[in-house]
C-alpha cells in the first residue's frame, strides 16, 4: 500500500473526511503507523492474525487503534461499529476476499458514504490465488476449477450483491481498487463522470501509443488507470 499512500489513500482519507477506519491485514503496522501520524484524531481498527508481529503489543499504549487479533472472517462478525473506509489488504485469494465483502455488506460494516480501499486487485494476484494459511481454506476453493484472485471475487461480490456502488482500479504497482458508496446524487454524478473521462484518457492515450504522438507519463496514466469495473473476463481454470 505504501506506494500508494501519498497520492491516492491519503488525499482519499483526507477528503472524504474519514473517522473511523477498519484495516484487514496490518504485517507490521507500516501502513497502520503511516495513517496514525497524518490522522491522529482517526479511530482504527485492525483485524490481522499477527502473523509478522504481536500487533497488541504494539499498540497497547494507543488508544486511537484497536485489535483484532484474528482472521478477518472469523473476526468481521463481531465487529459492532461501522466504518468510513475500510482497507482489505490481508489474505489475498478469492475465497477470503469474497467473504469478507459479504461480511461487510451483511453485517452493515461500512457506513453510508464510505469507502472500500484494495490492495492487489492488478497482477499478480488479481486473478490467482495467495494463501498465508492453505489449510484454513477450503479445499474445493483451492481446486484449479474455483474462481481464484482478488479481483475475480470483488468483481463476483458486485455481481451478487448489487448496489449503487461505484468501482475504480489503479492497475501498477499490484493494482488498488475503490469501492465508493456515494453521499449524494452529485457525487455518484461526479464519480462516474470520473469514470468516463478516465476511459476516454484510456482511449486517447491508445491512440497516442499506437501513433507515438503522446508523452510517455500521459500514456503511463492512461495504461494504469481504469475505472467503472468489467466481469471478469477469464475463466477461473486460467486463474490458478
Ligand atoms: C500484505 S500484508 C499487509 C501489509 C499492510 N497492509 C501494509 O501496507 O503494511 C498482509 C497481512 O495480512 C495478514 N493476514 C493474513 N491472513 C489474514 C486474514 N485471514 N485476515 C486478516 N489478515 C490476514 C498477514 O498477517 C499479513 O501481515
């Protein structure tokens, strides 16, 4: 997430005002430390099975954090509170992704207006699975027939459990995904006209890479950036 923490999850924190925040999947607290230092007034709460470190430990003394020390899905469901935004950056596979969204969407974890930030939603996981734990996942989920990837399951979770949503992806750097519940009409309006300038930059810088007359940071930005969200366009036997 570092990469991505100057210019798109901190402005993103910043103006959408966010108080409350669910962090899935801390490692060390380097990206949990980087949110407490730009928002010392924020309430955080991690989830994370302290794989890397005792984050209870670690943050024993802040009183702005909470842990969880746990596995998202046996975590979400006891979690009361609702959230502004919530970053899903622990196990990366379908089967944790899926189910955490359920879970947030069932047990109303995300406040009206929030945000959903992921990390890994570009190559290499977008499509293939990651297990930290491959004995706690089911074994038919781990089959080369089961749909694998951490977009393949963002994008399945929009498929069945439809809403007003608006979806974004940033593509470099293992690839960072939006999930905005919009506050108003306007801004639904705006995201979306958001969405649709990006795809014509997309397109105009297609056309600047095949005819060369475009600067390369422009077509950077047109390659990266995609917004409004596609079905997954591979068969989950590709995805292993
Ligand atoms: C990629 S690291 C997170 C990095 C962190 N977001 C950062 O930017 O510093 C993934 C973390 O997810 C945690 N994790 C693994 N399985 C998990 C699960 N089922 N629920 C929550 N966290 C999990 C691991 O402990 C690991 O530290």
């Amino acid at each position: 997430m570092q990469y991505f923490w100057d210019w798109a999850v901190r402005p993103l924190l910043r103006t959408r005002g966010v108080k409350r925040l669910l962090e899935i999947g801390a490692s060390q607290g380097g990206n949990t430390d980087r949110i407490l230092t730009a928002f010392p007034s924020l309430s955080l709460s991690v989830v994370d099975p302290c794989l890397d470190v005792d984050l209870t430990a670690k943050y024993r003394d802040v009183p702005a954090v909470t842990v969880y020390p746990g596995r998202s899905l046996e975590m979400l469901p006891q979690l009361r509170s609702t959230y502004d935004a919530i970053l899903i950056d622990g196990d990366h596979n379908y089967y944790t992704v899926f189910n955490e969204l359920r879970l947030i969407a069932q047990g109303g974890l995300l406040a009206p207006g929030g945000m959903i930030l992921f990390h890994d939603v570009g190559e290499p996981w977008a499509f293939k699975d990651m297990y930290y734990e491959p004995e706690r996942i089911p074994e038919e989920s781990k089959s080369p027939h089961a749909p694998h990837g951490v977009l393949t399951a963002v994008e399945a979770f929009r498929r069945q459990f439809p809403t007003n949503w608006v979806w974004m992806r940033w593509r470099d750097e293992h690839g960072l995904g939006c999930l905005f519940d919009p506050r108003s009409r306007w801004e639904r309006l705006a995201l979306g006209f958001k969405s649709i300038l990006w795809q014509g930059i997309r397109w105009r810088n297609r056309l600047g890479r095949w005819t060369g007359l475009m600067p390369s940071d422009v077509i950077r930005w047109g390659r990266n950036l995609e917004s409004g969200g596609q079905p997954c366009s591979r068969s989950p036997k590709d995805a292993v």
